[in-house]
C-alpha cells in the first residue's frame, strides 16, 4: 500500500555495476541533499552536481557521486525527487541504502511506486504506466516498438477519444431527457443512436484484431508437432541454438511440452516441443503427453509439423491429419534423402542435424509473423484488462442501441464511458492499481 512518505530505491539492476542509480521522491526528498551531501547547499534543479556522500549519523564518506535534483512537479513522478548516481560496487549500495533509510520519514519504495506515483499525480494515464512496465520488460525490437508508441500516449489517445464522444452522446440524451419541453431537435436520439453505432464499429474492429499487440507483449506461440521420433526436439534445439530438450533414438523421448524462447527478426516468439502423437497405445504418461500436444496444437498462432525423412516418401498419416492452413509443413533428417521428388510440393526440406534448411525455416518463420503483426498499422490492444474493458464497453453500446426507454438508453452510455474510463484510469481505478504496479520492478 502507498502512503504519503518519501519513497527511495535502488533504480538499477541489483549486483555490481559501474554506475548505481538511487531514486528518491516525495515531500521530504530534497532533505536527501542536506543530509547526505557535502558540501550540502541547495542545487540548481535538474543539473548534475559532484558530491561526496556521508553517511548522516557516522559522517564517514561513502563515495562520491552524481547528484540531481528535480522540483516538483516537474519530475517523473511529479514530486520532488533526488537522484544519485554513485558506483555501482556492492559495498557502496549498500551503505547509500542504509543512509536513505536512516533519514527519519523515508522508507524503501514498493516495486512500481514510482510510476504510480507518477500516475496518481497526473503525469500519465494508466495504458502509458502499463507502457513503462513493457518497455522495461521489452526484450525484442517490435516489443519496444509497441511499448514505446504506448507511452507515447497511442493508446491513451485513442481510448480517450471514444470516452469524449462517448461524453458528448451522453450529455445530448440528457439533455433530451431533462429538456425534453424545450425547443431541442426532434431527432436528437437518432441522432446519437448513428453517432454510438459508428463508434462501436470502431471499437468492435480494434478487438478484432487478432490479438496483435498481446501477442507481441506475450510472444507468439509456435508449436513443433509430428510423429515420434521425427526430430522435433532436434529442430527445436537447432533453432535455439542450445541443447534445450533432451533427444534419442528412443521414440516417445519427449512427454512434457519444453519451451524455448526466440527472437526472430525483432518478434518474440516462443516455441513449444511436444510429445510425438501415434495412435493411442502406450502407458498413461504417453497419453498424457500426446493430450497436452494437442492441446498446444489447438492454441498456437503456428504450427510447424515435422514429418520423419527416414520414411521419405512415407508421410504420418496422424501427421497429416495436422496440417491446415496455420501450419508450415517440414521434412527433417533430409541428409538421408536422396531422391527429394515426391508429395507435399510447399514442405521444407530440412536436417536439424546438419543445419541444412534450418536458415530457410527461420526466414519463413520470420514471414510468417511479420505478417501478424503490420508496425504501420493502428495501435493495437496489448493486454487482456484492456480487452475485457472494451467487451464491457460494447455490450453496454449494444444494450444501449437497442433499449426504448430513453433513460435506459442514457444509462448504458453511462456504463460503457466508465468500462473505457478504467482503462486509462479515469474512474473507479482504486481496486485496479494493486494489480497493475505489482508487475513493476522495485525502482520504477
Ligand atoms: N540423420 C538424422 N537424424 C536425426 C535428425 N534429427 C534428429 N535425428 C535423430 O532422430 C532421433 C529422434 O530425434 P528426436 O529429436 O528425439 O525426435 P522427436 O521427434 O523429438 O522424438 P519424440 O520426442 O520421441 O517424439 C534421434 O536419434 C536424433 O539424433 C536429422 O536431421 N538427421
Ligand atoms: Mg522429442
């Protein structure tokens, strides 16, 4: 829980580093200086200054450091706030995290306080906050991308637009209902009834937009699928470059599905091994594992299902019955294939053993997802909170559309302002704020 005292935190990475940066915000902030700097004059706000730091109660150095100060409001949380860059040895952080905690009223900050303080101070909406967290996180290309055009407000933007025109709508329904003596338009109702119909076409369209932006926060889900023994497990370590499931001769090798995470031109992938699928025979841990590879079959964004060459040109007929149009079909083991003429003209050709083919994968791959996800396009939804948001927001549009009663109708554009409201924070926030920032690294 937040109160209303100073907060302070370690802002980098924990372990030694060159540099360490400590965060310090609140009303009390700038005592930081006072206390701990030497000499202990004010600073000019956001100008780095060369301080020695002293521990307050022992007066011993503990190092020196960059020191700047931010008046509120204009700092990133919208406070007052102090950082201190000092080195990044282990010793030296710990003896500066003793001396900010031993300043009466300063207490070690929650992880994200900072950036929900930044958020209960008006420095940014709640998608923008979410933004930070992502960027944080980001470890692909297209993922800074997208959490960069966030905190850039893209989201907020776009959601704030429909809470204004749906504010708009509904001051003119009320209107209609308080004034309806008045000389106000006859077909005002109708009016606002096209303006909400267009509106929830927009929204309706941005939901529909095959889960893009949580996709490339999440990453995109590929699953290797095929008969046992086909070198599934051999595909997924050649592809991520690293011995990562375990492979043998013996079929049924793999039981649990192994993930390994990629990059694959800047898209975060994860890719999923699985048991081989056969005709149901074998113990119950087989069948166990043949059900979760199907059922990872059922979720993923793309399939790649790897047929056995050593039966070249046998194919797997349970294999087959795989593949659709989400799939990238593969003959692994091609080293031992020497007559390549046969069926399933589109397969690749491929040998997780001599690397053959598996460059020519990634390029496809790589396609493949490029494709999902155009950057140009609108900005996209990035998190399931926002999605349930807009689902509430549309059933109270339909509710609306088709209710007589004017009030009723009123009272539906009221409800599905305040699903949209949430998103950005605007109202009845309180019990979401735990579950956002808890996500937060401890410093930001
Ligand atoms: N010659 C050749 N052998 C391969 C190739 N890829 C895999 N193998 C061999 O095929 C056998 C099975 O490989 P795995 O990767 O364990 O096959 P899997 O599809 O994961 O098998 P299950 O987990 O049992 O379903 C092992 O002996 C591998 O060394 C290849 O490209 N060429
Ligand atoms: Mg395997």
């Amino acid at each position: 829980m937040t109160d209303d005292r100073t907060i302070f935190a370690l802002a980098s990475a924990p372990g030694r580093s060159g540099v360490a940066l400590f965060r310090v915000s609140g009303k009390e902030a700038l005592r930081a200086i006072e206390q701990l700097c030497s000499p202990a004059g004010k600073l000019a706000p956001r100008t780095a200054a060369l301080r020695a730091i002293k521990n307050p109660h022992t007066n011993e150095t503990i190092d020196r450091a960059l020191v700047i100060a931010f008046k509120g409001p204009s700092s990133y949380t919208g406070e007052d706030s102090v950082e201190f860059h000092t080195h990044g040895g282990r010793a030296v952080v710990n003896a500066m995290t003793e001396a900010l905690g031993s300043i009466p009223g300063f207490r070690l900050a929650e992880p994200g306080e900072f950036t929900r303080r930044a958020f209960e101070n008006g420095k940014m909406d709640l998608t923008e906050a979410e933004a930070v967290a992502d960027l944080v996180h980001a470890e692909t290309e297209a993922q800074r991308k997208q959490a960069l055009r966030q905190l850039d407000g893209a989201l907020g933007k776009l959601y704030g637009n429909w809470h204004e025109r749906l504010s708009h709508s509904l001051a003119m329904m009320e209107a209609s209902i308080d004034f309806a003596d008045e000389d106000l338009p006859q077909d005002l109702f109708e009016r606002e009834a096209q303006e909400l119909s267009g509106l929830r076409g927009e929204i309706a369209r941005h939901l529909n937009d095959g889960h893009r932006g949580e996709r490339l926060r999440e990453g995109f889900s590929i699953v290797l699928l095929g008969p046992p023994n086909a070198g599934k497990s051999s595909l997924l370590n050649a592809l991520a470059r690293r011995d990562a499931a375990i492979v043998s001769p013996i079929a049924g090798t793999t039981r649990d599905v192994i993930e390994v995470y990629l990059d694959i031109n800047g898209y975060p992938a994860i890719l999923a091994d699985t048991a081989g699928l056969k005709e149901a025979t074998g113990d119950a841990i087989e069948r166990e594992g043949m059900c979760r590879a199907r059922a990872r079959a059922r979720d993923a964004d793309l399939k790649i299902v790897v047929f056995d060459g050593a039966n070249w040109p046998r194919f797997d007929p349970e294999a087959r019955k795989l593949v659709d149009s989400e799939t990238i079909t593969v003959v692994n083991k091609s080293d031992l294939i020497e007559n390549r003429a046969g069926e399933l003209d589109e397969s690749l050709f491929l040998s997780a053993k001599t690397g053959e083919g598996i460059e020519p994968l990634l390029t496809r791959l790589g396609r493949e997802i490029a494709e999902r996800f155009d950057d140009n396009a609108a900005p996209s939804l990035t998190r399931a909170r926002h999605r349930e948001a807009l689902e509430e927001c549309l059933n109270h549009l339909d509710r609306s559309l088709s209710a007589v009663q004017p009030d009723l109708r009123a009272e539906d554009v009221r409800l599905a302002m305040r699903a949209l409201g949430r998103i950005t924070g605007r109202v009845d926030v309180e019990d979401l704020l735990d579950n956002i920032f808890k996500d937060f690294c401890i410093g930001k």
